[in-house]
C-alpha cells in the first residue's frame, strides 16, 4: 500500500470496489482455517482419539466423515471460489480504474505544461512515467491492498488460533518472525532507494533508444554505428548494474525469508513432537498447529511483497507527483478565469489585428534577451512577411502572439485587446500555426489535415480544398490509399516538401483569423512556393497572415514586410518602402540575388551538354585505322 497527496483521494473514490474486495477477502480467509480443524478430525479419527463436535464426542465413522469433514469442505471449497473471484474483481479493478485515472490526469497535465518544460526533460523520461511508473502504482495499490488485508486478517486469525492451541509453541513460533519484520525495515529503505536509480537509469535508457531510432539516417550517414553501439553499451551496462543491485537485495530478503520459515518448523516440529509424546497434544492437534502455520506463512512472506511492492510503488509515485507538481508557467491569469467563467462574459469578435507595444523578451531560464522595443501594428486582413537573419527572433514573435511564453501585460494585443486578458484557448482557437517543425501525427492524411475537427469525414470536400491551396493534392493523390493513407512515425513516410504542404493544408483547413507560417515553404520548389503563396493570397483575403521566410523572393509580394535583427525591429512596411529607405534590406536583397544566380550558374553547367570530339581527334583516329 502507498500513500501520497495524488493517490490517497482515489482510495475514496472506488471505495466501494476495495470494500467489496476487502469482505470476500476476509470469507475466504475465515473459510481457509476452517481446513486445518477438518485435517485434525480426519487425523485423530485415524489414530483413534476422540472427535469432538459440539460437546458431543463422535465415532470416527462414514456418516461422520460425511457429515462433518467432507460437505463442510465442500461448502469451505464454494465459498473460496466465489470468494476469491470476487476479492479479484474488486482489487484488481480498482487498480486498472486508479492506473487510468492517474494516466488521464498525468495527460492533462502535460498538455498544460510550457513549452520551456519540454525543452528542458526529454521525452524518454516522461514516457518511463506513462508506463513504468504508473504500472508499478497500479501493481502497488491493488496487490499491495489485497496482501495488506490478507496478511492482517490471516496471520490474525491463524496467530489466535495457534495461541488457543498451545500459547508457549506460538510465541516461540513468533521468534523468527520478529527478527524477518526488523530485517524488513532495514532493507526495504535500501531497496526503495535502488528502485528509485533503477528508474532513472531506466529512463536514460529509454531516452537514449527513442533519440537513436529517430536518429537512424544521421547515425548511418555520418557512419557511427559503432561509435554510437558503444555509447548504447555504456548506457545498457549503467542500468544492468543498478537493477542486478536490486536484485541483491531482494535475494537476500527471499532467502533470510526461507531461512526464517524453515527454523519456525524446526521450532514447531521439536517442540510440537515433544508435546504430543507428553500427550498435551495429540497428532492430530499437532496437524492442525502446523496447518494454521501453513496458513500464516503467506502473512510473513507478504511482509517481503509488502516491502519490495513498497518500495518499488513509492519511488514511482514520487516522481509521478514531482512531474503532477510541476508549475503550470503559461495559464490564464484568476481575473481572466473568473471574468470568463462559465460563459459569463463574450469574446470579442476577432478579426486579426495584431499590435507589439514596446515588448522585450527573456527566455525563461535565460540572461539573454531575445527581443528588445518591439514594436509595430498589423492591421486585419493584412499579409505580412517577417524576415531577418537566423537568430533574429522571428520564430519568437509568432510564439509570443499565440501566447507559447508568458508576456508583460500591455505589450501584445490582439484586435485591441491585451492577450493577457483573454483566455489562452479562446485566443489560440483563432489562430492556425505552422512551426519549423512540420509534426505529422502518425495517422491517415485526412486526419492531420483535418486534426481542427472532431469528424473528419464530414470535412471531406473540405480537406481536398485544402490540400490543393498547399499543392499537395496531386502528390496525395498518387499514393495507394490518397487521403487515407497512414503516415509513419512523425510523417516520416512522406518527402519533407510533402510533410510541409499537409501542415500548411492543415493550418488552411482551420480558417482561422490568423495564420502563422514559419519559413514552412523552406523545402518546395520556387514553382511550388510560388503557387502556394498565390493561393494563401486568394483564400485569406480579409484575414491576417504571418509569413516567416529566410528569402526575400518569399515575401515580395506580401502587403507588409517587417525586418528584423538581432531581437529588434530594424523597419516595417511595404516591399516598396523598405527597397525606398532600409539599406539592410537593400543589402539583403542584393546579396540573395546573386546567390540565385550564382546556383543559376551551376545549375547550368550541371546539365550543359557534354564537349562535342574535336575534329583533329576524328582525323588522327581514322588515320590510325
């Protein structure tokens, strides 16, 4: 059994299963010890001593055996059964309800988390607490409730019954068990502690496996399997050694456990044998002594689950409720919460405005400052192309607009309205991204092009509109199965040109107010790009659209160009204005001409038709013939 501030309310929760578990459990261990008094009778009747039931001695005969040894088994057999099926769907299902729960919450959670969070754990750590972690809770709450009350409720019974018997054998009986409980507290501290490394080498393990799988092409390009062998070696070899070190010491706790039993029977046998040859006991008292031990020697090993179980399930909830603990930096703030709440308040209709009011920016965690004064206004409707070396900050400004990052209030507005006071997900629900990163998740097209929506079959018609405004529809539909074709891990099935076109198909599919595209037709063509920047311009007519590109030919044709540098706004405002008075734009436009025609050129002589022979080689070759 465990116990902690995020597991103790589920014990209240599924109450009545563990109740319902706990009153089986406790038939079948009152019906188990009824077995020992039938073995006592059947012994004694056999050695001729006498049968008492009732106050009434019995003669050891058919209708007796009938009687009162075999339908009392018969009836102790039924209630065991039923009993034990019934103690099963108690624990059992409220652990499976409690792993869910726990699950779902670690989930909600996590998809609360800032995106700082994930930049900083890997993603092999949290899925070790998604698994292994919740599993052993989830083995912990119900194996560790059912042994708990089992071993309380029959090593009780069976201790009272043997202390009737003959107090003296029991309390000597009870010698090697004292010293198994004070072995038990000592280790077990030492094995919750090995547990807990074993996790975290565990977890490192994992992590390392992900990153490697995913990392294949590189490993293999760069030729550094053996390198990278060795490196999964060292890594295995740690969390070989830390569970082996856990498995010491559970070794060692079995075979003291079995020492300790075994030196009780000598006890139980010496001195039991001694008290029947005085006639204090008969054999068949004897018998029914050691079948009460029998049944009390689960009890004592459960001391040896309860600590291993213990041990394991604390480590893991302790990094479950570290993970459940860790502050959620980006949420609405109270006055938005209870402005908001319940539907009290509308949202004000959006229609793309964005403003930066004097905003500068610090990565949390970080001295350095990203972006300093930024300030400028994009009206609704407009297309704007935000360009600026690598570095520059673009990438954050488009985060800070979907509200990735805490921002100071009165710096970022949206339609007038401070960011800071609407609701996070109200104001995300309006605004279509494409990161650099172009996740497809590992399902059929249509649901990542449809991944806004609930039903994706009913936006059928819709998902091929917005496949062809990417310039993917034709690609899409030369695979096998079109738009239900599964994609692999991370899209890893499709060329990257593709894998950007499904997610500019996804963000156009959401129609949202704002649309945000960063440098996310980086992987096409000239032609593609070309045809997917007209069709953004025909499709969002009146909505606002944020463009981030490394080539100015990219953003020539958007309505605005905002220029920045080195976190600051270096100019913003038309093609035309910036070519009129920003020579670092001029200058950029310049130098990203001549390296056009510089891969011109080369491009050129790649496919220049090979040198004709020349004649005098013709002629000194005929003449050799």
């Amino acid at each position: 059994m465990i116990f902690g501030k995020r597991i103790n309310k589920y014990y209240l929760k599924f109450a009545p299963l563990l109740l319902l578990g706990v009153a089986a459990l406790i038939v079948v261990d009152v019906a188990q010890l009824k077995v020992p008094e039938l073995y006592r009778m059947v012994v004694n009747g056999l050695n001729g001593a006498p049968n008492e039931v009732n106050g009434v001695v019995r003669a050891f005969d058919m209708e007796f055996l009938l009687q009162e040894i075999c339908l009392p088994l018969i009836v102790v057999i039924g209630l065991m059964v039923l009993c034990r099926f019934l103690w099963r769907v108690g624990f059992f299902s409220s652990s499976v309800k409690i792993e869910a729960a726990l699950r779902d919450e670690m989930f909600d959670h996590a998809k609360d988390l800032s995106q700082q969070y994930y930049q900083v754990n890997k993603v092999g750590d949290l899925m070790s607490l998604f698994t292994n972690d919740l599993e052993t809770i989830q083995d912990c709450f119900g194996n560790g409730i059912m042994t708990f009350v089992d071993a309380l409720m029959l090593g009780t019974l069976s201790f009272y019954k043997m202390f009737r018997m003959n107090w003296t054998l029991a309390l000597l009986s009870m010698i090697p068990m004292a010293c198994l409980f004070v072995m038990a507290l000592t280790i077990g501290k030492r094995m919750m502690d090995k547990w807990e490394e074993r996790q975290e080498k565990f977890s490192k393990l994992s992590d390392f496996s992900q990153e490697a799988f995913m990392g294949l092409a590189v490993i293999k390009a760069f030729a550094n399997e053996v390198r990278e062998m060795k490196a999964f070696r060292k890594v295995s070899h740690e969390n070989e050694k830390v569970n082996v070190q856990f498995v010491r010491y559970e070794t060692i706790f079995d075979v003291s456990i079995e020492f300790f039993i075994a030196s009780v029977f000598c006890i139980i046998l010496g001195y039991g044998g001694w008290l029947v040859h005085e006639g204090t006991f008969t054999a068949g008292e004897l018998i029914e002594f050691i079948g009460y031990f029998n049944a009390i020697i689960w009890p004592i090993l459960a001391i040896s689950f309860l600590v291993d179980m213990t041990a394991r399930g604390r480590a893991s909830l302790k990094r479950v409720s570290k993970f459940l603990g860790e502050k959620i930096d980006v949420q609405d703030s109270e006055e938005v919460k209870k402005t908001y709440a319940d539907g009290k308040k509308a949202i004000p209709d959006f229609h793309g405005g964005i403003e930066f009011s004097h905003l500068s920016f610090t990565h949390p965690g970080s001295t350095v400052e990203v972006l300093h004064d930024v300030s400028f206004k994009i009206a609704p409707g407009e297309s704007v192309g935000l360009i600026g070396r690598t570095g520059a900050g673009k990438s954050t400004i488009v985060d800070l607009i979907a509200r990735t990052y805490n921002v100071p209030d009165g710096t970022i507005f949206v339609d007038g309205v401070d960011v800071n006071k609407m609701p996070i997900a109200e104001l995300r629900r309006h605004i279509a991204y494409v990161p650099q990163d172009n996740f497809l998740f590992s399902q059929k097209i249509v649901n990542n092009i449809a991944f806004a929506f609930e039903d994706e079959a009913a936006h059928l018609a819709e998902v091929e509109e917005a496949a062809r405004l990417s310039d993917v529809y034709d690609d899409i539909a030369e695979f096998p199965r079109q738009f239900n074709t599964v994609l692999g891990e991370r899209g890893v099935t499709v060329s990257g040109g593709q894998k950007q076109r499904i997610s500019i198909a996804r963000a156009l599919m959401k129609n949202a107010e704002i649309l945000i595209l960063d440098d996310s037709v980086s992987a096409v063509d000239t032609e593609t790009e070309r045809v997917i920047i007209e069709n953004l311009k025909k499709k969002r007519t009146g909505m606002t659209t944020i463009l981030i590109a490394h080539r100015i030919s990219t953003v020539e044709k958007m309505d605005k160009i905002l220029f920045i540098e080195d976190g600051k706004v270096v100019d913003f405002g038309t093609p035309a204005e910036l070519s009129g008075r920003c020579p670092e734009y001029r200058e950029m436009v310049r130098l990203q001409k001549l390296e056009d025609e510089r891969k011109a050129e080369e491009r050129r002589q790649n496919t220049a038709p090979e040198d004709a022979v020349s004649p005098a080689s013709d002629n000194t070759g005929k003449e050799g013939i």
